[in-house]
DNA sequence: GTTTTACTTGAATGATCAACCAAGAAGGAG
DNA sequence: CTCCTTCTTGGTTGATCATTCAAGTAAAAC
C-alpha cells in the first residue's frame, strides 16, 4: 500500500543523499525537489512537513544499517575481530570516495539536529543501537577471550565513538591519517585486551587473569 | 587597535555561544544581533560576511582553548595521564550542564560546515591540532612507560577522537553513559599500554616488553 | 573649530525558505 | 458511465534570510 509508491520513494532516497552530503538544514525543499523530480504539491501529499521526511529517513537508514553496511562487512571475514574492523574499513571507503569530506550520515545528523526534536533523536539513537548491536555479537563471539564479565555493551559504544570521531576528524584535516590513526589505535587496544585465540584443541595459552 | 572595540566583541562572544548552541545556519543574523545588542550596520562595519565572522569565533575559540580547556583541567593534576582525563573531565562536566545535549562547539562545526569552506576547515583543524598538542605533552611526560617509539600523536588523536565520538553519542542518547563507556574503556586503553609507574630509587616493576 | 575618521542607526532589498492550495489527471469501484 | 480516492501540477503565500545603504553621531586629528 504505502510501500508502492514510487514518488515517495524517491523523495526518500533523494533526501537519504543530500541529508548526509549537505546536512538537514542545508538541504533546501527546492534543492530536494529537484533532486527528486517531484512537486511541492507532491511531497505534502506524502509528508506533512520536511521534519516527517526526515524522520522517514531515519527509518530507512535503520532498515539499511543490516544490509549495507553490516552484511557487506561481515562477509569479507569470519573472525569476529576482523568483522569489526571490516565494518571500519567499510567508513574508510566513503572517506576516501569523498575526499575525506564526507563520513556517517548519522554522525552529522547527531550534532544537527534540535535536541529538543526528540523523535529524530530517539531515532538516530536507534541507529546507533543498532550499530552497537552488531559489534556486540562480534564480541559476543569472544566473550572468552575477553576478561570475565567484560562489559560488551560499553567496549561496543567505544567502537562507535572511535569510529565517529575519527571521521570528523578526518573531514577537518582533509586526510584519512586521523582516521586511520584511530583505528590503528583501536586495534591496539584489542591487541591488549583480548589472550590469544583459543586453538582448537590446545590449551597452551591459558590466558592471564 | 581592533582590539579594543566593545560591539566587535559583543558579536564574536554571542556568535561563539549561538554556534555551540544552535550551529552556524541554525544561528540566523537577527537571533546573532539580537543577542549582542548591535545593528546590523554596525556589524557589517566590523565583519564582511556571516562566513568573516565564523572565522573569527574559530580564531577566538584558538586563543580560549589553553586559558580555559587545558590550563583549568593540567591544575587539577600534575601527574601526565591525570591530566589528559582531566581534560575530558571537563567535557563531562559541559555535558551535564547542556543536559547531554551540547559538547564540543568544534565538533560541531567540524561536521556542519561546507567542505568547501576551506579557511573555516584549516582553523577547526588547528583548532584540533592545538588539542591533540595538550595531550600530546602529557604523552611526551610519560613516554618512557610506552612502548619504545611511539606514536603519540596518533595516540593523542585517539583521545580526541574518543572524546568527540562520546560527546556525540551522549548528545542522541540524552545520557552520559556513552561519554562515560568511551573514557572509561580509553582508561583500560591507557592501563594496557603503560608499563607502572616508575618509582624513583625503585626499579622493582621493569615493565613488560 | 573644522575636517576626518570611526562607528551607529534602522529601514529597505531581493533572494530564498517551508508550506499551502485550487485545480485537475488517472484509474479503480460501483 | 459516474463517483471517489489517490496523486500531480505549479503558482502563491508570508516569513525569514543575509546583506546594503543613506543618514547620522561622536570624538579624535589637525
């Protein structure tokens, strides 16, 4: 029903680009209508304002969160360590396809956007869940190499936080040294935390405690 | 000489809130002038543009960064890594004050200016450049506990782009938590990676190599 | 004491903004 | 065929945007 319609599809992928290339704010309705081939008339016939648009937007960077950036990182290895690092090469790749000027959507969207505009925010903090979520079953997947009781859920937040701050920084410098300076660092610290991994039927590195 | 102009200070001080605030478009000239108290002839007496005026808040954010980022968090400590999450410290104080909702104006800007905006970039990134040289000092005080050769600006890099990630996930999350996760596991970086502290006349805990 | 320079005043400009609306096209339901 | 819902068209609205300008004030320079 709603699915079907091929202008309000095309509205939402037209702002999905110029939200992330030009921010919210940045983005003009005329700038998007003309991206989008529609008339004004059109887009309040699907949206009641640009801020419904852009909570739609959210959504659909929710539903694509899985299939475009996680699933594609994931196949490129089965070790969970290298699954994480493969999501952030995945960032590295738009860095580099920008000139380093562009990074997540989601990112600028988080520092935009009105706090008080507590929908859009409660939906870009869903995203940043969702994200979470997928570095913690990687960890999850190492829980024992990891020491007990190791909080994932905050190890996973720090990823994020790697990750988005290294590709703020890399827009600024106009180089992807910061970023990979960043990531250089975090893997160091996975080298630090985690003991070796457990060969399949040695226990010749017990681990420390 | 230009010094010494009461409206041009006016501007650049409600300008340097309004943008940590409400952004750059998000601040418009009205909200700006209003604030300060200034018409706006007067303004375009002292700056050319909104752009000229961006350019100077980035310049006096450059000269309040040691008075009133580093210099207030290197008094509360004199040990180096102390230091360095004082500074953050400092951060979660803003945080908390804004309602998780503002963190670092730089980050901010980093994220929402054109690309293109070359002059306003170069001075968010020595604006960067300033701070990873705070932390970069503390590194430089303890550096015999870090492995030999290290990089400490990446690792000062690493800070700040824990940091900023973390500012920006309280901000959607409207919780310190995430901010509190990042420093947190960025302790558990710094724990890792040095070796004790020496103690003076002791040599008893050599260190790892 | 007159000229000059530095600054202020606030209305006006034209561009652009998000949003609205009356009119009509298209196509399925009855 | 007629009705009704769904969607499109594109001109229009009034607000707001950054910027400009002519006129004026005040104090230093000469």
């Amino acid at each position: 029903m709603a699915k079907s319609s091929g202008t309000r599809d095309r509205l939402i992928h037209s702002a999905r680009f110029l939200f992330w290339e030009r921010g919210f704010a940045g983005t003009s309705m005329s700038d998007l209508l003309a991206h989008a081939g529609v008339n004004s008339g059109s887009f309040y016939h699907f949206f009641e304002s640009k801020e419904a648009l852009l909570r739609a937007v959210l959504e659909q960077y929710l539903e694509a969160l899985r299939p475009q950036v996680v699933d594609p990182a994931f196949q490129k290895s089965n070790q969970p360590v290298e699954r994480i690092f493969a999501i952030l090469a995945g960032y590295r790749e738009r860095i580099l396809q920008t000139d380093c000027q562009y990074g997540c959507p989601l990112g600028r969207l988080a520092l935009e956007i009105d706090p008080e505009n507590r929908p859009a925010h409660k939906l870009i903090a869903e995203n940043f869940q969702g994200w979470i979520g997928a570095v913690r079953e990687c960890l999850e997947a190492i829980r024992a190499r990891l020491p007990k009781n190791y909080d994932l859920d905050a190890l996973a937040t720090y990823v994020l936080a790697v990750m988005e701050g290294g590709v703020m920084l890399s827009r600024s410098y106009s180089s992807v040294v910061p970023f990979d300076r960043a990531v250089a660092q975090l893997r160091e610290h996975f080298r630090l935390l985690l003991t070796p991994p457990a060969r399949p039927r040695s226990r010749v590195h017990a681990g420390r405690v």
